[in-house]
C-alpha cells in the first residue's frame, strides 16, 4: 500500500473514531424535562402530553450562549442556580422554559391556528404551533416555514411546516436567542415576542404558573406537588399503566 492510501486510511480511521467518541457525550448533554402542571393535568384528563422528543429538539438547538454567562440575569426568576449549573443541566432548564411557554401559548397542543382580530384595513394574522409563531417569522429570523406550500393546506393540518413541532421549536430559540443575546433585552420584557413574557400582562401570570417544577439543579423552591424526579414520559407511563385492566 502507497504512503499516500496509508496517510488516507489514517485519516478516515481518525475521523471515525472522534464521531463515535463525541456522539455519547452528545447524547449524556440532553435529559428530558420535568413535567409542567398543565402536562400533568391533560394525562389525567386522557389528553394528549407534551412529548420527550420535544426536549431534545430544544436542547439540540440551544446555540452556546444561551449556555453561558450571556443570559440575561432574569433567568434566575425561574432558576436561581442557573449560571452555576452544567451544561447539561442548563439544556434542560430551557427545555422546561419552552415547555413551559408552549403550555401558556398553546396548551401544548402543535396544531393550534388561531386568527387575530385587526383594525379595519390591515391583514388578519395567526399565530400558530406550539409557540404561536407566524410565517413572518421566516424572513425575521431564518425559520424553515414554508408558506407557499402550506398555503393549499387547511389551518390545522399537521403537515404544515410552521405546525411541526421540530420547526416551531427550532424557531423560538432562534426568537429568544436574537431577543436575549443579539438584542440584550431581558428574558422578561414588555417589548418581547410573546405576550407570555411580558410581566403583568394576564397570560403572564399563566406562564409563570407552568414554571413551578423546573428541574431541580435549578434551586427553585416551590411548593410544587409534581414529583420532580418523574419526566413527561413517566407521567404518561403512569397514567398509562393506570388504565391497564387489571
């Protein structure tokens, strides 16, 4: 063999070997969230939950300043520890934050399209997914909706690129990542993207009741009933196994 394949294989054998050693330390940095109230309710009631694979697609796109001392110090509203916590940790607080947030926007529901009411004159708007987002959103923020393809779709079809979760999801980190770290607004802010976020505003006050179980690296003391060492995914089982004729 020629020292120029051998160099080749060298290389190859290399890059293999660091992808398979960085793939289980990526997948160590990502744990689910606790649940919030309003998960833990719509199991009991046979409602359908927020779902695990949700946190990940958060965490995954958490760019790393909002892992970093960058954040702006009203985070420690919800999580007290937040600047000296790990990574991993700090991955799934915010995986909690836009649980949170999607309960207080859309009661967890992907599928959601509500129409806004404006002045005489102007262009009705929605919000829609998880996160009340809008196709706008795609200019504004580099979102992946598509709007001339969904357009022939009906308001509430899941096939919809603004109402798939990956989509919604990925695009409120970009949202909060250009308000938080690019704008240095506050996390809570009345100028921010969501009303939610807007301190004494009525759905503020909604959101803030989903933020009482974060996880518990957070230091937050509450005195939330949620088991705070069960997941989304083990609330579900529970409820699940539950129903199980006996």
């Amino acid at each position: 063999m020629s020292i120029s394949a051998l160099k080749t294989s060298w290389f190859m054998a290399s890059l293999l070997l660091c992808i398979g050693l960085a793939t289980p330390s990526h997948a160590q940095a990502v744990k689910p969230a606790p649940p919030t109230p309003i998960d833990v309710k719509k199991v009991e009631l046979g409602g359908t939950p927020w779902n695990p694979q949700w946190d990940q697609i958060i965490e995954k796109a958490l760019p790393p300043e909002m892992l970093s001392s960058k954040v702006p110090r009203g985070v420690r509203r919800f999580c007290p520890r937040f600047y000296e916590m790990g990574t991993a940790d700090k991955r799934t607080f915010w995986a909690y934050f836009f649980q949170a947030l999607a309960g207080a926007e859309a009661g967890l529901n992907p599928n959601t399209s509500v129409r806004h009411t404006e002045p005489e004159g102007t262009i009705a708007m929605r919000s829609e997914g998880l996160l009340q987002l809008a196709y706008s959103d795609h200019r504004r923020y580099g979102c992946d909706f598509n709007w001339r393809a969904d357009r022939v779709l009906k308001a509430n079809d899941p096939a919809r690129s603004i109402l798939q979760p990956k989509n919604n999801l990925e695009c409120g980190v970009k949202i909060l990542f250009n308000q938080t770290i690019v704008q240095h607004k506050p996390l809570l802010t009345r100028s921010g993207y969501w009303s939610t976020l807007r301190p004494d505003g009525p759905s503020y006050h909604v959101f803030v009741k989903q933020m009482t179980n974060p996880p518990v690296a957070c230091g937050l003391s509450t005195k939330s009933t949620i088991d705070k060492s069960a997941t989304t995914k083990s609330v579900q089982d529970d409820a699940n196994l539950g129903e199980t004729p006996k």
